[in-house]
C-alpha cells in the first residue's frame, strides 16, 4: 500500500496542538524546544497556553504549525514508522516547509527561522485592509478563474488556492475580491465567502514577500528529500535542492495547485494519505479530490498508535 504524507497550512491552528504528542514521546517534545530556540522565544508556550489571536498571526502561526507536523513525524519514528517508507511528501503552502523538513532536505530550526520570516514578509508586503481572500464553493477551477479574471478590473485578483473540485480560493485587492464574492454569486457557486486573514497571500500583491524569502533561502542549507516534494506550484515530484529553493520563492505569489497535487500523488501509486499536524482539513479536500485514496490525520497520541498497530 503506497502512502503519501501531507503536512497543513495556515487556519489548522489552535491551542494546545501538539501538547499531547510532546507529553507521550520526548522526540516531539524536543522539537518544540528546538523551536523555541531557534526563534529565541517560547513560542511553545503560546501554542499550549496562549490566546488565539496571537497564535493566528501569521508569523506565529506559520512556525507553530511546522513544529506540531513535525512532532507527529518524530512520534511516528519513535514507533518505527519513517518518512523514507513513504512514496512522496506534501504540504499545503506553509506546509511545503513541514514536508521538506520532514524529509529531511531542512533542518527544523531553519525551517522555524524561514517561517518566521515568512509569516512577517507576507504580512508586511500589503497594508492591512489592503488585500483580502474569498472561497468560492460549488465553482470548478476554470469558472472561479474566470470569475476572478472579470473581478480583477485593473486591480489584483487571482486564483490562489486550487484545493479541489469544488472550492478554490481567490486573492488580491480587497475590492477586487469583494466583486468576486459577488460574481461567483451570479455564476451559481454554493457559497461565496470573505476569509478570515490578514493578508492577500499567493498571489502577485505578495511580491515583495517573495523577494524577502529568496534572501532568506539563500542563506539555508537544503538537501535532496529522503523521498520526492510535491511541489506547490509545479504539482509534480522533484528532489533537486537548487529546484526546491526557487519553488520555495516561486510558491509565496503562486498558485497552491492542491488539486493537481493529490493526483500527482496517487499517479505516483498512492493509496493512502496520512495527515501530520493539526486539524483534518487536507484530508477532507483529499476525499473530495479521489474518494479511492484513504485519509488518516495524526495529530495526537492515540492516531499514532492506531496508525502503527498493523
């Protein structure tokens, strides 16, 4: 049985992730204190004990998301369970980075500094109450791309999540995705909704968060994955460290192709989907995209045990 392993991105958050993880294995606990390290601060603290308004913020919660997919991967070894046993890694924008990190092309401490830096750059690259973000629900990626194209009117609007058949996500200017919600509307989709974040991300508004992660990349070590990424943007496997880097960047004002992804993953010979981190949402998108693949979400203890008993 082929699995692929598939780390969240940002809206997965919420206090106390990974706590019960880190309390039944110390190789997940040392993950969170490798991370408090690196950024020189308990952000572990605010995961478990803090508010979530400032877990939310996305240079919190890009880190924070990172070291509770990474504390499930370092539960699974302690089980036996490796990410070399898998076909092929993923993640779900920030996720990128939990996956990479996983298979071992990036250190975890790099990978929290990244983050870190991340979160800041994309907040900082639109004025807030600039940019805005809308699901369409019920539209196909080629209607919600239309919708988008007719919405923009001089301004940015675009495609930036393709998550699965029927929801993508639209990002830009804030009147411009308003115009969106409203179009998408008339054009039949179920649903039309203002997302909840503080940035316009994946899309061309993201530019100079785009050149403020080349600068920090380049400065990373990364090498070739235990098994092949998924990439974001190109929804195909690739290894090469040179490549990743420059995905990495092309990623922050690219389209999350998570659509694509899932297929590329089961043309790989996936039949399973694991999970690592907080939440279920990718597993959810996942049972959308092809109901043949089955989903498992580890994010506390007793999924990891029941995912290494067979």
């Amino acid at each position: 049985m082929g699995r692929a392993l598939v780390f969240p991105g940002q809206g997965a958050q919420s206090i106390g992730m990974g706590k019960d993880l880190a309390d039944a294995y110390p190789a997940a606990r040392a993950v969170f204190d490798e991370v408090d390290e690196a950024l020189g601060e308990a952000l572990s603290t605010l995961i478990w004990e803090g508010d979530i308004e400032t877990l939310t913020l996305t240079q919190n919660a890009q880190p924070a998301l990172m070291a509770t997919s990474m504390a499930a991967v370092r539960a699974l070894e302690a089980e036996g369970v490796t990410v070399s046993d898998a076909l092929c890694v993923a993640g779900h924008s920030l996720g990128e980075y939990s996956a990479l990190a996983a298979a071992g092309a990036i250190g975890v401490a790099d990978a929290a500094r990244l983050l870190r830096t991340r979160g800041q750059a994309m907040q900082q690259a639109v004025p807030v109450g600039e940019g805005a973000m809308a699901a369409l629900l019920g539209l196909d990626f080629d209607t919600a791309t239309a919708v988008a194209e007719e919405a923009a009117q001089g301004d940015v609007c675009q495609a930036a999540n393709d998550n699965d058949p029927a929801q993508v996500v639209v990002s830009g200017h804030k009147a411009a995705v308003e115009r969106a919600v409203e179009i998408a509307k008339g054009k039949g989709a179920k649903r039309a909704v203002l997302l909840p974040v503080s940035a316009p991300f994946h899309c061309a508004l993201m530019e100079p968060a785009a050149e403020a992660m080349a600068e920090a990349l380049s400065h990373v070590n990364i090498e070739a994955p235990v098994v092949p990424l998924i990439a974001n943007v190109r929804a195909a496997p690739v290894e090469d460290p040179a490549l990743i880097r420059a995905l990495l960047v092309e990623q922050v004002t690219g389209r999350v192709r998570w659509r694509e992804s899932v297929t590329a993953m089961a043309g790989l010979g996936a039949t399973e989907i694991w999970e690592l981190g907080a939440g279920k949402a990718l597993s959810g998108m996942v049972r959308r995209i092809d109901r043949s693949l089955t989903c498992r979400a580890i994010g506390v203890a007793a999924d990891v045990a029941a995912a290494t008993e067979n």
